[in-house]
C-alpha cells in the first residue's frame, strides 16, 4: 500500500473558552476576548421598554391613575411605581443602557430603588461620570 491511499489526520488547535451569557454558554474566541462586547440586559431594557409604555398608556388617557393601570396589567401597585420611576431616568443613563455599554453595577434592581430627580444627583448616586 501506498501513502497516498491512507487517510491523513490533520488536527487544528483553535484558542477558545465558553462563557455563560443570559444562560447560554457562548463560544469566546481570543479575537473576542481583545475586544470587548456590549451588555445586553434583556431584563433591563424590557423594563424600560414597559415603564415607557406605560408612562403613555396614563399620559394618553387610556388608564386613569397608576392604581388603575396596575390593576389592569395584574402588578402590584408599589411596583408599578418603582417601574414607572425609570422614566425619570438622565438621558446619559439610558443612552448608556441602550448601547450596552453601562457597567455591570448598573442593574434593574439598582434603578428600582429611589434615586434623585436631578440628573447629575442621579450620575452621582450611581458613580457615573457624563461623557461628551
């Protein structure tokens, strides 16, 4: 037999690890590694999505008062005001949140609890810093 009928082995050693992300396991290559991703928080920016939505729901009329639409949505009317809150949030604080790139101490439950109306007291309480 000749060499050239057997089959060859031919091994490729690629530098990967597997990170947890939103309860996945993801593939993270060393060219991913060198170049950091933006956070998506699915749970974060559903919040905001619904507390913005529900903001226009009482301001358009079409549920009376907070305790009214909390019944109809089935919540809790204490959340319901915690929720509706992020709507007061600066907008460098959300344009942070929606291009992924706020930090990991920024979490929903961190923007449940009561911050300052004034948006630089807001950057203050959550150790932000505006950018230009």
């Amino acid at each position: 037999m000749s060499n050239s009928t057997q089959p060859r082995t031919l091994t490729i050693h690629v530098p990967m690890k597997y990170t947890p992300r939103g309860g996945r396991k993801t593939v993270v290559s060393e060219h991913t590694l060198s170049q950091p991703q933006p956070r998506t928080d699915n749970a974060l920016l559903k919040a905001l999505a619904r507390a913005h939505r529900w903001r226009q729901q009482i301001e358009n009329g079409e549920y009376a008062s907070i305790t009214e639409l909390a019944k109809a949505k089935r919540v809790n009317e204490s959340y319901a005001c915690r929720l509706l809150r992020l709507t007061l949030l600066a907008p460098s604080i959300l344009a942070e949140i929606l291009n992924g790139r706020h930090t990991s101490a920024l979490m929903l439950k961190a923007l449940m609890k009561p911050l300052p109306v004034r948006w630089d007291k807001q950057l203050a309480a959550l150790k932000m810093t505006e950018h230009a």
